[in-house]
C-alpha cells in the first residue's frame, strides 16, 4: 500500500513509518521539522533507539521510505495516512491540538478519495468526532474518507522491539471497510512475513487484532495509560509507607507479587513518572470528565501523587546537605527512562531545577539523552567519572544499565561527599555502605 505518516519524524512516527516500510508498503513520512527532515534524509536520526540507526539504513537502502516537509503529494498519493502528530499538554492542563489542527488543514486541502486515516496519536474522544464533523463539511464518509483509531502502546526505550512485538493491535472504527483495510496493512505483521534482522522479532509471536468502536479503541489507550501511571503511584506510596513502618519495598513487592491478580510488572519504586504519555493522559481524562460532568478524582489523585514525588526526594536530599551553603550534587541520568534520550516531563529535569533554585550547583551526566537547561551552575559532563568530582552527593535518578555497573570505589574516591541517593534502588544498601556511603534508596 501507499502510506504517509504525518508527524513522520517523532518518536511514534519515525518508528511506525520504519516498521511499516520494512512490512513490504510504500511510505512517505512528512514532518514539519526541517532539520528532522534533512537529517533522515542523510541517514541521520533524530532519536536514540535501540536498533534504529540499523532499520533507517535497511529501509534506505531499499527505497522503502522517503522523508518529506510537504504534505500535499504525501496526502494526494496515500492509501492510507497514519496521523503521528504531538498531543502534548498546554500551560493550563489541557490537549493543545494545535498540531492536529494543521493536519486537518492539510487534508482537507489534499484528500484523495478513497482514503483511510489512522489515528495513532492519542487524541481526545472529542477530537476525533471533531476532525470527523470537520471531514465532513467538505468529503463524504464513507465514500471519500474513513477514520480508524489505531492508538499505539511501544514503549521509549524498547519502541522497535515493540512495533515487530506488540502486544495487541487495536483498531476501532464505524465500518467494517476501514477494519478490513488496517488488517491488510498490519497482514504482514501478523503473519510474520517480514524480512528485517531475527533478533527483533519473535518468531511465532500471536498478535491479538482487536476490533473495537472508535472511543472504545481510544478509551483502551487512555485507560492502560492511566493504569500504568496508577500503579507507579501506587507503588511510590506503599514504599513510603514501607520507609516509615521500617518495611523493605523490595521484598513488599516480591511478596505481593507472588499473587496472581497482582503480579510484580511495573512495580518499582522511582522518581515518578516522565515522559511524554502518562501525565498528559491523565489530564486528558480529567478534561473528558468535565466535558460529560463526571468528577475523575482518582485520575487527580494519581497525578498529585507523582507531582508530590520529585519533593519528597529533595526533602531525602535536605535531610542530608547543608541547605544553608551550596552543595555540589551529582545528577546520574536525564532522560526519563532508561534506553531513550527523551526528557519530556523527566524526573530528573524538574529536580534539577528545584536543587538550582535552592541554590545548588548541579552537575549532570546521561550516556544519550542532552538537557538543554541554562544556568551557570549547571554543568552536563560527557564523562561520568568527571561527573562525581568533588561533588558531595550523587543521586540516580534513571535506571540505564551503566549505571547498574558504576565503579563504587572510584565514585566515592572522586566525590568529596558520602551520600549516595538510589532513586531506581539499583544497589543494595549492603553493597553501597561496605565502600563507605550513605545510602539512601526508596522504601527501606
Ligand atoms: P513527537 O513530538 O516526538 O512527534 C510529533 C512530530 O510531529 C514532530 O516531529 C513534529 O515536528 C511533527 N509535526 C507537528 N505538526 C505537524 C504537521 N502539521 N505535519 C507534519 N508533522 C508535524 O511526539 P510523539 O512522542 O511521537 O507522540 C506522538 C503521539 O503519539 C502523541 O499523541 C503521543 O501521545 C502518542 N504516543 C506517544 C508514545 C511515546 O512513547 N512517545 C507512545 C504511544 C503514543
């Protein structure tokens, strides 16, 4: 099939037009990004991926994929148009759709009947019946449109693995027609019919393809968004509590876990969620409330908790530093989660700000991800160990695996200071303490 990806260049977007490029269809991913936009077309990625940098030269090399910042033939020459475009949150808790808005310009100026839209942004159930009422004032759906809402799960960090791997497709629409066309899309994928490297695909992976009703589809995003982040805030409270009552997370969740209806996936304590998804999704539900006058409390409630978490570890820290002078204090990791070079709504950014205006001076190191935050007393080090010089304490704020492998002996040679905060609990206290640290970790 012929396939654009609008929002070709982000994250989801440069993903799912890679992944769809090698199931065998023809993809034009545009994006407004200029400098996105030139860099792929020499190869180069925008984004820190596992496996990237070898799938955009698989799919360069053979012509599959084409990089664009003009919609119009994009649009006019598709079969399908897969809409990736951001969906972030406004300085007012709201879906800003300015992003979408503009699609929705350039498709009314451009569709080529018969063509099928597949949502993959998480866009909020108004707005999708407003892109369809808008459609419809100037096509006719059904004969020169249809919509299909076809949200995505990958995960940063593990995105390509997860587009080979998902755990479902979902596809929700009005008609029978746009289901049948996404089946046929997604065909080699299901069928495991693809000719990329065997180590990111599971051979006989079965890949449910659930068919749904447009808010259905989209309500089966938020509603695992706001579960993931439900159970990060649940499990950063338990672990509070564990501190005070003198429990050990760590063996709480191992001993939970063993029951069934519980389970221990994304059950470790840390900084709080990040990322571009969760507090977003959130929101967005709240807004869906209000909309259909219900109160969603409990959504509340999960976010307050993680706003309240990045506080909790600077009072951990003020517990420990002298407040009245600065303290030099060593940030290990930037990025929101290990594997991606994303700091959208990143733990570690929003602390760093809080330590800068208390006064300390921070400096910073993350093996990919860059910060882009402009103080003189912040400093970003491309060398770990140069990092921890004469600094008095060191906090882990993301769990990257050279971090799990940090040379004890050699950090608390180079640090003027002893105290070792483990917001990921990557270390045993055990181990931290027999180098001579203090060790501070969540929920012991
Ligand atoms: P992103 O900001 O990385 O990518 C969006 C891209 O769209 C940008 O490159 C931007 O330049 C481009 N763009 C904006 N307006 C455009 C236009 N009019 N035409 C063409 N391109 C345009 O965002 P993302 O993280 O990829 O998220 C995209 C959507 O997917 C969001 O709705 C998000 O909630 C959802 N989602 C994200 C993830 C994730 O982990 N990042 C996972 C699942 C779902």
């Amino acid at each position: 099939m012929k396939v654009s990806i609008i929002g070709g260049a982000g994250y989801v977007g440069l993903i799912t037009g890679l992944g769809v490029a090698s199931m065998g269809h023809k993809v034009i991913a545009v994006d407004v990004d200029e400098l996105k936009v030139k860099n792929l077309q020499k190869g180069i990625s925008p984004i820190f991926e596992d496996h990237l940098e070898s799938l955009l030269s698989f799919c360069n090399i053979n012509n599959d994929i084409t990089f664009s910042n003009e919609p119009s033939q994009a649009i006019k020459n598709s079969d399908l148009i897969i809409i990736s475009v951001g969906t972030p949150i406004n300085s007012e808790g709201k879906i800003d759709l300015s992003q979408v808005n503009s699609v929705l310009e350039s498709l009314i100026e451009n569709l080529n009947p018969f063509s099928l839209i597949v949502i993959k942004s998480t866009l909020p159930i108004t707005a999708v019946k407003m892109l369809k009422d808008e459609l419809n004032k100037h096509y006719k759906e059904g004969r020169d449109f249809e919509i299909v809402s076809n949200p995505e799960f990958l995960r940063e960090g593990r995105a390509i693995y997860d587009f080979y791997n998902p755990d479902r497709i979902v596809a929700g629409a009005d008609s029978m027609k746009s289901i049948n066309i996404l089946k046929e899309f997604y065909a080699p994928l299901i069928e495991r019919n693809l000719s990329i490297p065997n180590e990111i695909t599971i051979e006989d992976k079965h890949i449910p393809f659930i068919k749904t009703n447009l808010p259905s589809a989209q309500m089966i995003k938020y509603g695992s968004n706001a579960f993931l982040a439900n159970k990060i805030s649940f499990v950063n409270e338990i672990a509070q509590i564990c501190e005070s009552v003198g429990a050990n997370v760590n063996e709480v969740i191992s001993g939970m876990g063993l029951d069934p209806r519980i389970g221990n996936n994304y059950m470790q304590p840390g900084p709080g969620f990040g990322g571009p998804c969760l507090e977003k999704d959130l929101n967005a539900l709240i807004e869906l409330g209000r909309h259909y006058d219900l109160e969603a409390t409990f959504m509340s409630a999960i976010l307050d908790r993680n706003e309240r978490q990045v506080d909790l570890l600077r009072s951990k820290l003020n517990n420990i530093v002298d407040n009245e002078s600065k303290s030099r204090i060593a940030i290990l990791g930037l990025a929101f989660k290990s594997g991606t070079d994303d700091t959208r709504n990143s733990a570690s950014i929003k602390l760093i700000d809080k330590l800068l205006a208390d006064g300390h001076v921070v400096t910073c190191y993350d093996p990919v991800a860059i910060s882009d935050i402009d103080n003189q007393n912040f400093t970003q080090y491309g060398d770990i160990y140069d990092c921890l010089e004469k600094t008095d304490c060191v906090i882990l704020m993301t769990e990257w695996e050279e971090f799990k492998s940090l040379d004890l002996k050699k950090t608390f040679e180079k640090m003027d200071g002893d105290t070792l905060l483990d917001m990921r609990n990557l270390f045993t206290r055990d181990k931290v303490e027999s180098f001579g640290f203090k060790y501070v970790g969540l929920g012991s």
